[in-house]
C-alpha cells in the first residue's frame, strides 16, 4: 500500500470524491488563540443529499459486501489511519491543546477497534441467526418454517466528539460498528478540530477504495452551524445515528429523529457526573489519599474527560472538614490547563456562574486562572444533602475541572441522593470491608 503526503485542502469528501464549497469555518489554536489554515466549507443542503443518496445507494442494492468485505475494510481503515498517524498528531496537537501522547495513545485504540470490529465479523457471531424448521404436524397448529438474522439498518449519521478526536471521532466505535453492521455512513466533522476530521476522512475514503467496496460507504461533511446536522438527522435516507457529546445536543438531535415522519432510533452517549460516595470509615482511614485521587481524576485532561467525577458524596461527621480541605488543596493548587476550544471555554465559566449562584451552594475555593486564550482552573463547590435533592438543577454536568462536595446528614440522606441521580457512565464507592458488607 503505498500513501502519499496528505494535505488539508478545506473540503468535504462525499462518495469518494472532494467537494469544495464557500469557505467559512477556521480551525483554531485554543493555546494561542491563532487560526489555523485553510477555510473549510460548510455543507450545503445539495451535498447532504449527494452524501445521502450515495449511501442509501449501496444500501439498497446490499452491495455493503460480505463480512469478510467488511473486516477487510475495517482492517485497511486502521492501516491508512496509522500510516498519516504523524500528520493527524501534528495538526490535532495545533486544533486541540491535547498532547503529542494523547493522539499516540488514541490512535493505538481507534486502530484496536477497527481491527477488533474485523475480527468479529470473522467470527460471524454477530448475525445471531436463529432457525426454527417447520413442525407440520404440531398440535394445536403447525408451526411453519421460522429464520432470523441481523441486517444492516441503513446509513448512519455519525457525530463525532470534541474530546476524543480519534477514538470517539469520525474513525471512532460508532463509524466501526457502523461499518461492521454493513452499515453506510455520513460522518458530520466536529468544527473544534476540522483539519483533523479531513485527514482522518481521507484516511477512511482511502480504505474503502483498499477494500475495493463503493464509494458510497463513507462521506464527510463539514461545517460549524447547526443547520448541517439538523439537515442530517431529518433527511429520509438516514436509518440511525450515533452521537457522542453534551447531554444537551445529544437531546436536541434525539428530538429531531424522533418527530421525523419516520422515526430513526439514535445512540448516543452524553454527559455523566460520575458520582463518587465516600462512606466515614473510609473517610477516617483513608482521607488524604481518596482527596487526593478525586482532584486527580478531576483535573485529569482539564476535566474532559466523560468518567471525570463532577459529584462526590460525604456524610457531615468529625472528618469532614479535613477531607474538604485536603481536596480543595488537591484539586485548586495546580496552574490552569487548557481547554480544547473556545466553546467549551466559554461554557464551562457560564457553568460556574450557573452553580455559584444556585441557592445553597458555597464556593470552596477556585484554583489559578491564567489569561491564556482558552485557559480554566479548577474549582470546588460544596452543598447540603438536601438542597442536592430539592434542586435537579444541580445534577446538571459541568464540562470541566470542577466538582460539587454534597455533604449529607447520614447515609440514608447519602441513599436519597443517589436515588435522584439519572443513569451515569460511572460511579464509584470509597467504603471499607465492613462498610461493603452493611450496604
């Protein structure tokens, strides 16, 4: 397989082909705030319907290939994406603030997925074919001649997330699965990092062609408003989509699909608080170091991670002040990191207000802000058991190095909280032997 040195050149890649358009989208720096060439164009509703068609082509005429078509494509996927891996650190590192070693490792495991996604097609236990042969002579009726198996939907609308470009991007588990399902997609870029969605694009056009499956099997579409996606989402020809982002676009486009004339069901994996409840016990033997691994796993990439705990669960007893002090120092003391772009920037200092000022709630403390252009320290709010509970506003995700000490009267005020939370991604108890054993 021979790979040429790719450029960025602004465009979009529709069934195998690039497609320009009016550039108006700029990546940009959020450590220097500078702009990144070149203009992207945004999507028009004409190339929404180029790339959806394509799509609903080589899904209607099933021409998708057989499972070892599509391990094969899942395979050449991950060698082209390793293949350019220098050229997507490089502008990834430029787009996002993230470091040379996070695209290394998120590269490691996007290439893991595909290939793994291969092998289970491989194995073909994913068809889950069910055969129940004809019983003519069964009493009180026949039975007749019963088959079942797993077929591909139809084309998919991927949305790719902000903070993890590579592993939950374009090339991510949703596009992989897609793809191992016999599934066509139209992959929405995210406008945080564009040059890396474009490379990773070309890198997913190139793979098809490898594999030697229609063009149609992938497109990408680029653009900032919200308009490209809604059009998305609300055209006929897309089956499903998956989504991973903020609670609040993954309601919005969940919305949308469902009050289509046909509704499309949509995947989505949103924002989480993470909750952690530290029982006394644990508390009184293990303070300092359950403080000191909350702030860790807070400050973890600025926060944006989706297991960061935006909740952690105490009982007001004899140990409480020492262990809100130990973690506010833990997690206030460091310098500000940067933030993946200027949105989330500006969302996360709206979040903070947002909590500052609900009834209850005290700022602990606030960590170092620096002027730099997409800068956020941390921060540590405190709030009784029962206002938690009285107030779901609370339970709202804040994006960010931040989180909410709810400190309870006792651990049946501890049980009442967890009861109001919704479904999390995660959640953690700090507890001893004896505590596990009276839960």
């Amino acid at each position: 397989m021979s790979v040429e040195p790719m450029s960025i050149e602004g465009v979009h890649l529709i069934a195998g082909e690039s497609v320009s358009g009016e550039g108006t989208l700029l990546g940009r720096n959020p450590d220097s705030g500078d702009w990144l060439d070149p203009h992207f164009a945004e999507a028009t509703s004409a190339d929404i319907d180029l790339a959806v068609a394509a799509a609903q082509k080589v899904h209607q005429s099933r021409a998708a290939g057989e499972p070892g078509d599509r391990a094969r494509l899942l395979e050449a996927a991950a060698a082209r994406i390793d293949e350019i891996g220098a050229a997507i650190t490089e502008r990834g590192v430029k787009e996002t603030g993230l470091p040379e070693g996070r695209f290394e490792a998120e590269r490691g495991r996007t290439c893991n997925q595909m290939r793994l996604f291969a092998s289970v097609l491989r194995d073909g236990i994913f068809r889950e074919p069910i055969i129940e042969t004809a019983l003519p002579d069964r009493a009180p009726v026949p039975r007749p001649d019963l088959r079942r198996r797993m077929r591909a939907l139809g084309p998919v609308a991927v949305f790719g997330a902000s903070n993890f470009p590579l592993a939950f991007g374009i090339a991510g588990g949703d596009t992989a699965s897609a793809w191992a399902a016999g599934c066509p997609v139209v992959a929405k870029g995210h406008p945080a990092h564009p040059g890396v969605c474009e490379l990773i694009g070309r890198a997913l056009q190139e793979a098809v062609r490898d594999s030697g499956l229609p063009d149609g099997m992938f497109s990408l579409l680029q653009g900032e408003s919200h308009s490209v996606g809604q059009q998305l989402v609300m055209h006929p020809g897309i089956s499903a989509v998956a989504f991973t982002g903020s609670r609040s676009g993954g309601m919005s486009l969940w919305k949308m699909a469902t009050e289509r004339e046909v509704p499309v069901p949509v995947f989505a994996e949103m924002g989480s608080l993470n909750p952690v409840f530290v029982l006394p016990d644990a508390m009184a033997k293990r303070c300092d170091q359950i403080a000191t691994a909350i702030a860790a796993s807070v400050r973890l990439g600025v926060g944006q991670f989706c297991t960061c705990p935006g909740l952690v669960v105490t009982v007001s007893d004899a140990n409480s002040d020492e262990f809100r002090g130990l973690l506010s120092e833990a997690l206030c003391s460091d310098p500000a990191g940067t933030m993946l772009n200027q949105g989330i920037h500006g969302g996360y200092a709206k979040m903070l207000e947002k909590l500052e000022s609900r009834d209850g709630v005290q700022l602990v403390r606030r960590g170092p802000v620096t002027e730099g252009f997409c800068d956020a320290g941390a921060a540590l709010f405190s709030v009784a058991g029962s206002r938690f509970i009285a107030d779901p506003e609370l339970q709202a995700e804040v994006f960010g190095p931040t989180t909410l000490l709810v400190e309870c009267s006792n651990t049946d005020e501890m049980v009442e909280v967890a009861g109001c939370l919704e479904g999390q991604l995660t959640a953690t108890v700090q507890a001893t032997a004896d505590e596990l054993q009276q839960l």
